[in-house]
C-alpha cells in the first residue's frame, strides 16, 4: 500500500506542478497573441481604409526583411518552423528578441498586403515566452522543452479559437506520427488557459458552425476520399511552389535587398490586374465560401502565388493561413466542378483536409473541423484529413518536421530524419509493394500466355 501511496503523490505533485507552469505560459501566450491580433486588426483597417496599401508592398518587404536580417535572424521565415527547429536542436531555447521583432516585421507585412499568415507570429510569441519563464524560473532543459512545446500549443490555440485542436496541433507537428503524451496534459492547459484569457480581453473568431449531415453514405464516403485525394495534391502543389519560389528568387536577384524589392513589385502586379483578393489575410473569401458562395476558379492558383511570393522575398507571417484560404478554395472547385449543392460543407471540409496534409497533422485537423464547424462534420472531415495526409507523402510545410513513422509499408523513409532531407532517391520501395506485385503478375501471366501459344503453335504443326 505504501508504494502505491508514494506513486499517487508523486503524480499528484507533478499534476500541480505542471497546472501552474502551464498556466503561466499559456496566460503570456494568450497576452502576447491579443496584443498582435489587436494591433494587426487597427493596422489593416487603416492601411486598407485610406491608402492604396498594396503600392507600398515593396518598401514594407523591405522594411520587414531588414527588420529580422539585422535585428533576430531566428525570426525569419513563417515562425513556426523556426520553432520546431528550436525543439529538435536547441532544446527550446529560443532568444526572447524573436518576439517584438516577429510581431512587428508580421504587422508590417500584413498590413500592407503581404500574403501570410498570423498563427506564425503567435506560436513564437507563445513559445519565446515560454522560453524566457524558464529561464527566469531557472528550469532544467528538460522542463524548457516541454514550456516551449506548451506556447506552440497556446498560440495555435489562441489564434485559431480551438483550444483542443491547438493544443494537439501544437504537440502533433513536431513528428510526423508520433505525439509526445508527456506533454500533453500541460499543452491542453496552456491551449486552454491561452484561448480563455484572449477571449475575455476581446479577442473574436470569425468562423461559424455548418450544419451538414451526420450520416456518410457509400457515395458520399467514395466523395470523401476523392476530396482528400484532391486536397493531398493541392497541399503537395502549394508545398512545391513555396520552395520553387524561395529559390528562384534567391537565384535571379542574389541579393535579398532586390529580392524584397522584385517581390513586392510582382505582389502589386498580382493585385493590380488579377485580384487584390489574394493579398493579405484574405478572411473575407474564407468567410465567403463557408457562407455557400462560389469562388473564382483560379482562386487557388493566385493565392498558392501571392504566399509563395510573399514569404520567398523575405516577407514576415505565417503559412497557415493562406493553407486555409487555399483549402478553402480547393474544397469549393471540388464542390463546382462535381456540381455539389453543399458548397459551404465540402469548402470547410478542404480547408481542414490541405491542412491535414501540408502539415502532417490529421487528428488535430479533423478535430479542428469539429470545433470550428460542429460535430456533424466530424466523420466526413476525419476521412478526407486522413486521405490527404496519406497522399501528400513525405512532403511539409515545416521542413524541420521529424520523420517518426512510415506512412507506407511499400515506400520506406529514413526514420529520424528532417521532412527537408528526404528526397525520392532516398525512398526505398519494397519488394512486396502492390504496383511490384501488379507488374510481375502481369510479367508471369505474359509468360505464361507465350508458353501456352508456342504450345499450341507445336500441336498445329
């Protein structure tokens, strides 16, 4: 009995302990990420109120990309990559600089136009915070590491409104296929705590509950797994063209001055003779296709372009965003192009189900659609979420994402290695695959069918 009175002690202790560290982190993160979101909102609705804002796209490039070049480098990029890679090789020690530097270079880009996103900032404001109460809290690394992967979680959960999802996105990201259960009781605090204080000081999310039906029929399952195939190639096209055009701009300009300049200039392009809909956030045609409305066909082109543009030259924000926009859209030319009544369903299912891929992360995705869309899309949203995150392969946003499982026992990876370093030569097929199976049954039953003419070529003779 004494044994088992000390363990239940010691558990118990450890439960506080870990409430109160992670209380501390997630009312920080829900602290920084209101202030961003508040700033960010006064900031857009001025510039885009009584300024021709997108004008300004490259100076404000060039502005954020010398505001993180010269003052925190760490800040570079859509954030949470930069995050991840401090988990992985750090051990979450992140520079508390990061913080002001991200939020205003994020600010800059967005409010004049740049095509990013606003969970990058938030999740290093959670995790920077994070990182600085440990070291004024003076906490072994061990226990840093798991403060940091609570102010991922926070600022995910805070920035998107869904507090359960964002704490499983922030713990799920990390390794594809593995979550960390040690810290996943402090990571539901933090993305609780987090939501609740951002809430209560104003914070407001613009998505509503869908209703669509509950019941999956056979043909609406076989849609479902077409969606997902569908968002899987999406995903995979938006992840390509990311790294298509960081590269070819560091290749044609060789200076990050010129890149940034180059940049804005091709955005103000973009917004001038095709759409300025595809700059910013673009929350107004998200909102839109949830609403049931059609959106123009080449809505995922331009925005996959203008993200793309934006985060290659040097602009400051997050990649989840324009996912959305573009999970949105590919779901609503899914619903147009098969003739779908249900527009809003199969646009909120996409958004979820390119997430699911891009990032690697179905299970929070699918629980994301249940909290951002009602429970009755649950069932159709897990088999679409699933579908892409198997189709994408071993592709991601977040280059610094681990490989911690096979997503095919036909195609194997090197396990332990980053997402960014794996590469088609390094994919090994296996010799009992289907499509190997396939061609040597055809291969034997070719055989036989030429044994068998020659054989009856004999008898004639």
């Amino acid at each position: 009995m004494k044994p088992r009175i000390s363990e239940q002690l010691t558990l118990f202790a450890s439960i506080i302990k870990w409430t109160v560290y992670a209380s501390v982190v997630g009312a920080l993160a829900g602290l920084g990420t209101t202030f961003f979101l508040k700033a960010l909102s006064v900031t857009t609705s001025f510039y885009s109120g009584n300024l021709p804002y997108q004008l300004f796209l490259p100076i404000t490039l060039l502005a954020s990309s010398a505001l993180v070049r010269y003052l925190a480098p760490d800040a570079a990029g859509h954030g949470t990559e930069k995050v991840i890679e401090a988990v992985h090789q750090r051990m979450g020690r992140i520079p508390f600089r990061v913080v002001p530097v991200k939020l205003c270079a994020t600010i800059i880009t967005l409010a004049s136009g740049g095509s990013a996103g606003k969970e990058g900032p938030c999740a290093q404001i959670g995790a920077g915070m994070a990182s600085a109460f440990a070291s004024i809290a003076r906490l072994p690394e061990s226990d840093r590491k798991k403060l940091v992967i609570c102010g991922i979680s926070a600022g995910f959960a805070t920035v998107f409104g869904t507090p359960i999802a964002g704490a499983l996105f922030g713990i799920e990201v990390l390794v594809l296929g593995q979550m960390m259960y040690d810290v996943m009781f402090p990571s539901f605090v933090a993305g609780i705590v987090g939501y609740h204080v951002a809430t209560a000081l104003g914070v407001t999310y613009p998505y509503e509950a869908i209703s669509i039906t509950s019941n999956m029929t056979s043909w609406g399952f076989l849609e479902m797994l077409l969606l997902g195939v569908w968002c899987g190639l999406i995903a995979l096209f938006f992840i390509q063209l990311l790294h298509f055009m960081h590269k070819q701009l560091d290749r044609l300009t060789r200076h990050w001055v010129a890149s940034a300049l180059i940049g804005g200039g091709l955005l103000v392009l973009i917004g001038t003779f095709v759409s300025p809909d595809y700059l910013g956030l673009g929350l107004g045609n998200i909102e839109k296709a949830l609403r049931g409305e059609h959106l123009p066909v080449g809505a995922v082109f331009w925005k996959s372009i203008t993200s793309a543009i934006t985060l290659g030259c040097g602009g400051s924000g997050g990649v989840l965003t324009p996912v959305f926009f573009v999970g949105t859209a590919a779901g609503n030319l899914f619903a147009t192009l098969f003739h779908e009544p249900n527009v809003a369903a199969f646009s909120a299912i996409g958004m979820v189900a390119v997430l699911a891929a891009a990032a690697n992360t179905p299970i929070s995705a699918s629980i994301m659609a249940m909290e951002l869309f009602g429970s009755a899309i649950g069932t159709h949203a897990a088999v679409a979420c699933m579908t892409s995150f198997l189709i994408i392969g071993y592709h991601s946003v977040y280059p610094s994402q681990l490989l911690g499982i096979q997503k095919s026992g036909s195609l194997l990876a090197p396990e332990g290695s980053q997402l960014g370093d794996i590469e088609c030569s390094t994919l090994v097929p296996r010799e009992k695959s289907f499509f190997q199976f396939i061609l040597k049954f055809n291969k034997k039953t070719g055989a036989s069918e030429r044994k068998e003419n020659k054989e009856s070529d004999t008898d004639n003779l």
